[in-house]
C-alpha cells in the first residue's frame, strides 16, 4: 500500500473521530442539566406554646392574727387599685388587670375598711382574657410580695400549699411563652367573673369598665 494510500485512510479515521467528538460535546451540551436536589432531613418535633390557665391565684394569710383594714387600705391605694361594685379591688392597666379578694368565703370588702379584719386576701387574674398575662401576673406577684412583708404573712397557691419563689418563676415563664389572644378594649375591661369559683349571679353587682 503506497504512503499517500495510508495517509488518505488516516486522514478520513481522524475525520470521522473529529466528527463523533463533536456530535459528542454537541448533545451533552444540550442535554437538560441534572441538578441534585437536597432531601431535607426530618425536623425534630417542635414543642406547642403552653396553654394559658384559665385562672390564676396567690393567698396571702397572716401568720399571727389578722391583717388590718386600714393597713390595707393604704397598700391598696399605694398599688393603684381600687374597689368596685362588687366589693372587691382591682388594679387596670391597658392590656391586663387583676383582682385582690377578701379570703373570707364571700370575696368583698366592706364600703369602709377600718375597723374591718381579715386573716387574708386572694390576688387573681385570668390569663386567657388578658392581652398581656404575664405582665398581669408580674404585677400581681409585687402586689402580694408587698402585702406577705407588711403583715409578716405567708403565701399560698390555690390550693392552700406553700407557695414556692420557684414555682412563682416557673408560671412567669410559662405565661411569657404562651400565645395571648388580642382582644378588644371591652373584653379587656370585662372579667368573666369577679371572684375565681364565685356565681357571677350572686355579684352584687360588675366592675366598673
């Protein structure tokens, strides 16, 4: 076979390569790109907000006899709370309010304080009626702190045990985390019921908005 014969061949084998690379990097050019997708891996479970309660209370009762009227007239007064219809006082701010009761089974106080007596008083709230529960229940726990000093007293939970600085802190934070609903002004100003476990028909009468 003469050189110019192989040279032909050669030339016509390097032609057809050059034309299969190039058909080659012609379709994986336009071959639709795969791009590889993330799987995202299983969250872990997220906790739900605390529920709000549906009251909330602090007894404080005197350790030693009882607790003055006149006295607590004036720390009434210093907390900004006042009394209303139904005989029991309240202290109102924008989004919150809470209520301090007599402890005696009836919740009033009397229209005059002194000479009037009591062996304690029962501060509450009703955190799921409150724009701000935890602001409400921070107030509340300063008013019954003041109170517990004045009169040398003790502080009880609801259902009459020793309350625990602990256990104060633990319901902060769980109010704090909860999700409040934003009600209107009325609603804010409108308790469901004076007293925790009290008829609202028995009421003499609501409180003032």
């Amino acid at each position: 076979m003469s050189f110019e014969l192989l040279a032909a061949s050669a030339t016509l084998l390097l032609l057809a390569f050059g034309g299969f690379w190039f058909w080659r990097r012609r379709r994986k050019g336009t071959a639709p790109v795969q791009i590889p997708i993330k799987k995202e891996e299983p969250s872990a479970a997220i906790e739900p907000p605390p529920s709000l309660p549906p009251v909330v209370q602090i007894v404080v009762m005197a350790r030693r006899g009882e607790m003055e009227g006149a006295q607590l007239g004036e720390l009434f007064y210093a907390l900004g709370l006042k009394r209303e219809r139904d005989g029991i006082f309240y202290r109102r701010a924008g989004g919150y309010w809470f209520g301090i009761a007599n402890a005696d089974p009836e919740g009033a106080f009397p229209n005059e304080l002194p000479p009037f007596t009591t062996r304690g008083v029962v501060l509450f709230c009703y955190p799921a009626e409150l724009e701000d529960p935890a602001k409400a229940f921070s107030e509340m726990v300063e008013a019954a702190r003041r109170i517990k000093s004045a009169f040398d007293a003790i502080w009880l939970n609801e259902a009459l045990e020793p309350l625990t600085e602990e256990a104060l802190e633990a319901l902060q934070r769980k109010l704090e985390k909860a999700p409040s609903p934003i009600l209107s002004v009325d609603q804010e100003l409108e308790p469901k019921s004076s007293l925790p476990g009290k008829d609202p028909a028995e009421d003499p009468g609501k409180p003032h908005p």
